[in-house]
C-alpha cells in the first residue's frame, strides 16, 4: 500500500477545507434567505413561545455557521502561507465552542420542516468541523532554560 506524502494529505486537506468552505458559504446564503424572507411567514404561524424558540433557533444557526466559516478561512489563510502554521493553532482561531449549544429536540421537532432543515444542516456542518479542528495538534513548545529555573524557584520559594 502506497504512502501518502505531506504534501498529498495538504492537497487533501485543502480540498476538504475548500468544499466545506463552499458548503458553508451555501448554507450560511439559505439560512439568511429562510430566517429573513421565506421563514418570517412560518414564524408568525407560531405561538408566542415558538416564536422566541424560533428566533432562538436562528441565532444558534448564525452562530454555528460564523464560528465554522471563520475556521475554515483560518485553514485556507494557513494552506495560502498568510498564516504560519503555529499561528493557525492558536486558541483564538481554533473553533469555538459556542456553536455546540443544542435546543432540546422536542423543541426543534415543534418547528416548520424548512427551519428544521436549515439547523440540521448547520449541526451536521459543524459537527465535521469539529472533528477537523480536534485533529490539529498543538506541539508543545519546550520552555527556555531560564523559564525552567524561574518555574524551580517559585515551586521551591
């Protein structure tokens, strides 16, 4: 069985991040179209309290599909050089974690089968980012000699 080089898997990674990027950026045009035109008839077909869990649901959207755009452009700024890989790997362009915050599932089965649609699709695309961000491995950088005798003296003192 053949090995793969770096330089195929950064091919392949490239490629990934590009169609989940495109995906993304598809996704995130639908869900603006349904939660601000088409949606705003099934929202106001809904209760007072669907309503809120509706508007509810959009923002978990919005936030799911941010959190997974900003990630991948960060992926594509590193594969085009902009970014060193280090800096890539920093916790502030890793992917948050707020995009994780689920509705309970009764509430969201209560909703109009368009908007149910749209926040499947947005957890689904997520979720795979989520597994590509928690392959990205974080090299521990080794601490200076003078960090380490700093470190000795303020255990021992």
């Amino acid at each position: 069985m053949a090995r793969r080089s770096n330089e195929d898997e950064t091919r392949l990674t490239e490629k990934v991040v590009e169609a989940l990027y495109l995906e993304a950026m598809t996704l995130a045009d639908d869900a603006r179209s349904y939660f601000d035109e088409e949606g705003k008839t099934d929202r106001e077909a809904l209760g007072p309290i669907e309503r809120v869990q509706f508007s509810c649901e959009s923002l978990r959207v919005t936030t799911r599909l941010m959190h997974s755009v900003s990630w991948l452009l960060n992926r594509k700024a590193v594969a085009a050089g902009e970014l060193t890989t280090q800096q890539g790997l920093e916790p502030e362009r890793r992917l948050g974690r707020a995009g994780e915050a689920v509705a309970d599932p009764s509430v969201v089965a209560a909703l109009p089968p368009r908007a149910r649609h749209v926040i499947e699709a947005s957890r689904d695309l997520y979720e795979r980012v989520k597994r590509l961000d928690e392959t990205l491995v974080v090299e521990e950088v080794p601490l200076s000699p003078a960090r380490q005798l700093f470190g000795k003296l303020e255990t021992h003192f």
